[in-house]
C-alpha cells in the first residue's frame, strides 16, 4: 500500500515492478522543525494513518529547505513557479523520508 498520491513515488514502484494500491493519507503534515526530523515523522504519520493489519504499508515525505525556510507544498501553478525562481542558483537542501510498515 502507498500512502501518498504522488505520481513520482508511484512511478518509482512501478518501475519496480511492485503491485501496489494507493491509499493517500490526507493527514496534515508538520512544516516546523529539523527538516530530516520533519520528512521522517511526516512518513511515518502517512503510513500509520492508512496502516491496516497484513499489509504493508509505505509512507514518504519530501522537505525542501532553503537557509532556515522550510517551504510547503506550493497551492498553485503561480506559487510553484514563485518557489523554483526563489531556489533557482541557490544552495538548497532536499529531504525524503520514507517508513515501512
């Protein structure tokens, strides 16, 4: 099971040749913090939150950071846009946790 609707994270299981459901979360993610902290916690919420007996569950979460900004998930086309000028040619850091359950 897959916890998460992210098209990336379904095509790298699926180039695995893994049989697999998705089951998104829909949990809110923590956006304050360690930013390694914060990815992994954040998978591990993702993948308890659909977790049923029997089943293995994966949960995963991606952080980018720049300086001591955490940025979130952008709500929109014009935001991602603003997002990519405001990392482009900058030193950033990029953190994925994932969690087996």
């Amino acid at each position: 099971m897959l916890a998460s609707r992210s098209p990336q994270r379904r095509a790298m299981l699926e180039r695995l040749g893994l049989r697999f459901a998705v089951r998104p979360s829909g949990v809110e993610e923590i956006e304050r913090g360690d930013p390694r902290e914060l990815a992994l916690e954040n998978a591990r919420r993702k993948a308890r939150a659909v977790a049923r007996p029997g089943e293995v569950v994966i949960g995963a979460d991606t952080v980018v950071a720049l300086d001591n900004l955490i940025l979130g998930k952008p709500v929109d086309v014009a935001d991602a846009a603003a997002m990519l000028r405001m990392l482009s040619g900058r030193r950033h850091e990029v953190y994925t946790g994932v969690a087996i359950i």
